[in-house]
C-alpha cells in the first residue's frame, strides 16, 4: 500500500492534527509485531481498547489513527495523529482508497458457507503455476478486519488479488463488497451456516448474494453448486451470463471422478489428473476453479492456455492443515484431520469421502455450530450408514447418536479424548475427525497422532 496523507484523510473524512504525512506504506491495528513507518490504527472492541495501547510504538510509528475519545487521550504524545469518526469503518475505507489504486489487478472476491478457503487455495495453486503475480487472504483474514488487511497487503503490480469474504451478521457483506468491489465475485455454496444471525437460510442466501452487487462494470460472477437454484427460490435475480457450476454451458468444466483419478471436459477438451483422496468435494472444486480460471484467461484474451495447462497447474493442490489433511497417527492409521471447522454440507462430503475408501472407516464428529433452529434437524440428517466406529461428541450430536445404537456419544471433547486413549488403531483403518472449530478437536488429532493432548484455547 502506498496511499499519501491526504488521501487517507480524504477516503476516512478525518481530521489531521499535527503534520500530514507524505506517503503511508503500511496500516497496522496490532502492536505486536509493529513495523517503522507503518500507521497505528487504534480499533476499539467490547473488551478491549487498542488506543491504550498507542504509546507502546510512538517511536515507530509514523502516525496515529484514532477515535475523538482515544484522540483525547493520545494528548501527550507527539505523533501526527488522523481524528476519525470510527476506526473500524476508517479501516475499511482506507483499504477501499487502495483497492481503487489496484486498476491492474483483477480483485476475485469469494464468499459462500462452506468451500471459500479451498477454492481460494486452488485458485492461487493454479494462478501461480500458471505464472501471474498474485495476492491473497491468509489464515481466517475474511471479516471487517481482516478483508481490509488482506486488501491493504496486495501489491500494486499484483495482477490478481483473491479476497474472501466472510459474514455472520446482517450489514458486514454490504459493507464488504462495497470495500473490495470486485471485478469478479465467486459464491461457493450455501447452507443454514451462521443462520443465527443471518436469519436462517433465506437470510444467509440473501446476505451473502448481496457480493454481487458490487461488481465492477464489465465483471461477472461464478456460482458454486445450487446457488442459483437458491437465488431463484429467494426471489433474487440471477446475474447476466454467470459461470455457474449447475448449468449445462460448454464454457463450464465437467467432471467425473473414478477411484482418486479426476477427469475434467470442457468444449472438447479432456484432462486428467490425481487427487490425494476419492472426495468428490474437492473434484467439484477443482472444475468450478478451473471454469473461473478459464473464463478469465479468455476476457484477458490469453487463449494459448488449454485446459490441460490449466489442470497442470491445479494438481500442485495441497489441503491445508485441518481441512482434510492426511496425517499417520503412531499406529499407522490414516488420519483425516478436517477439524478446522464444519457445516452440514462439508461434514456429508466428509463422511462420504471416508466411505469411499478401503479398511475400516472411524468417524469421530463433533457438534456444527450456529445452526440456530436447523440445527437439531442438520445433525439428525447426517448419515453416518456403513462406517465401522462412530464417535459423536456435543450435545447437538446427541440425537444423532439415539438414533445409531452402534454410535458412542460424550457429552464433551475432554470425555472422548479419556475414551480413545483406551482405544486402538491399527495400519489400514482411515479416522476421519471433524467439527466446527469451538469443539477444537485438534486435540484428538493430537493425542491419535503425537500421544500428548495440549491444553485447548
């Protein structure tokens, strides 16, 4: 990022007090890890205050940006200081002011209940195979604090930036969108996945099409698989021309998955390659990344890429940690570690993945969250049919586990874990654990595979 002064006041409607700076190459909200040069921006939250914690890097920091309370508290100190109605909203409207500097980057922004990391992962294996600068999110950077920071962070000669976009109450997505404004906007999938806030499914279907609003003239967008069966069923008008993952359009790939070996088509073209796993989850994500990667490779009018080149380049996938991650547990099972976090559509991909391979199948699973009043019905519905060990652990989980009498239920993840340390697995068997990421079973992946059970945080 390299915004002037002025132009940060101007995207914020500040005031400056003291000097205005000349150029600011960095906006940083954490002291930890503060960088010379770079602002200070002071977010201020219901248990914590980050303007007590500005005198920590005065010495470092080229300006200050804060509230009127916190500005009156800063009284003291010497910095240049920017005077903003809100740092959160100032956040994202200087991330806004760089992304309108951005003119040469294509700004793929990607929402959805489920999939959002994975396809973005895809996209930036294959991208960057294929040779083009690019930036992305990292780790969970998808809410009002984090899409501004990952915006801030791509650099100007980045040719494509992918942003994820994540929600979970009503008004962040408009805010959202309106900060990335994308050129193209990706809707991976939807389910009743933070329906607590959102309203319940209806809701969430209309939030997160709410993205779409915001693209750029000449843009377009993708839907993942029933998307726009939803919009429709929610009265919200589908997007001219969308590469859609449901349509029966030459210009999508198709898919068949044989065993692990994945087969992709589009308009007569045919490429092959292997996946780590048989999961027909990630074969359906790899055809929707290749269709975006080829829909855009033909507006910029690079048709020398074939699909073959573009399968080339997304076989370097690799899952990241805790989403399907193939580990060895100290016994010599196989361990699928998909921990990081689950709703009822990835939990059934999941659970059907594991049923597809050889040995015996162990399932431990634990409670989705913010399901809000789907949620007895999304546990319940899950099928969890010829699998030769089932663990099920929550008290969303427990009616589940009534309706299986071979299922063994615990009430929480600490009495699973004193369960399975008198339990054995041997080579050949496949341990699929999942759950969102407040039942934190990374601890069961811990104990199966190192031994030793870390405190949970």
């Amino acid at each position: 990022m390299r915004l002037s002064g002025a132009e940060i006041q101007m995207a914020t409607q500040g005031i400056w007090h003291g000097a205005v700076p000349e150029t600011c190459s960095g906006i940083c909200t954490d002291t930890r890890g503060f960088q010379a040069g770079d602002v200070f921006l002071a977010l201020r939250g219901p248990s914590f205050d980050g303007h007590a914690f500005a005198a920590t890097v005065t010495d470092k920091a080229l300006a200050l940006i804060g509230d009127a309370e916190g500005v009156a508290s800063w009284n003291e100190l010497e910095n240049s200081v920017l005077e903003v109605e809100d740092t959160l909203q100032a956040l994202g409207d200087i991330a806004h002011a760089w992304r309108m500097h951005l003119r040469d980057t294509s700004v793929i922004a990607i929402t959805g209940s489920y999939g959002k990391t994975s396809l973005r992962s895809m996209l930036e294996t294959g991208f960057a195979a294929l040779g083009f600068r690019l930036a992305a999110t990292r780790a969970n950077l998808n809410n009002l604090i984090g899409v501004p920071q990952s915006l801030l962070s791509v650099p100007a000669d980045a040719e494509i930036a992918l942003i994820e976009c994540g929600i979970s109450e009503p008004g962040e997505m408009t805010r959202l969108a309106a900060m990335v404004q994308p050129d193209i906007a990706v809707l991976t999938g939807i389910t009743a996945a933070h329906s607590e806030g959102l309203g319940g499914l209806s809701g969430v279907v209309r939030e997160k099409a709410l993205l779409l609003e915001h693209v750029n003239a000449g843009g377009w967008c993708a839907l993942g698989k029933d998307v726009a069966a939803l919009m429709q069923a929610n009265h919200i008008a589908l997007p001219e021309c969308p590469v859609s993952i449901d349509a029966a359009d030459e210009a999508v790939v198709s898919w068949q998955l044989n065993g692990d070996v994945l087969m992709l088509s589009c308009q007569g073209e045919h490429a092959a390659m292997q996946l780590a796993l048989p999961a027909s989850h990630w074969a359906e994500n790899h055809a929707f990344a290749a269709s975006i990667m080829l829909r855009h490779l033909q507006q910029r009018g690079d048709s020398e890429y074939t699909l073959a080149d573009i399968t080339s380049a997304l076989s370097g996938w690799q899952p990241m940690a805790g989403r399907m991650q193939r580990l060895v547990a100290r016994n010599g099972a196989t361990v699928l570690d998909d921990c990081y976090n689950a709703n009822p559509v990835s939990m059934q991909a999941a659970i059907n993945t594991l049923r597809a391979l050889p040995g015996r199948k162990i399932a431990i699973l634990g409670d989705m969250a913010e399901l809000g009043a789907a949620s007895e019905s999304a546990h319940t519905r899950l099928d969890i049919e010829a699998l030769d060990e089932v663990y099920l652990i929550g008290a969303q989980m427990q009616s589940l586990a009534a309706m299986h009498q071979k299922a063994r239920w615990f009430a929480t993840t600490d009495d699973a874990i004193t369960a399975l340390q008198c339990d054995s697995f041997a080579d050949g068997d496949t341990i699929l654990i999942k759950a969102s990421r407040s039942m934190h079973l990374e601890s069961v992946v811990e104990l199966l595979c190192v031994g030793e059970v870390a405190d949970a945080v």
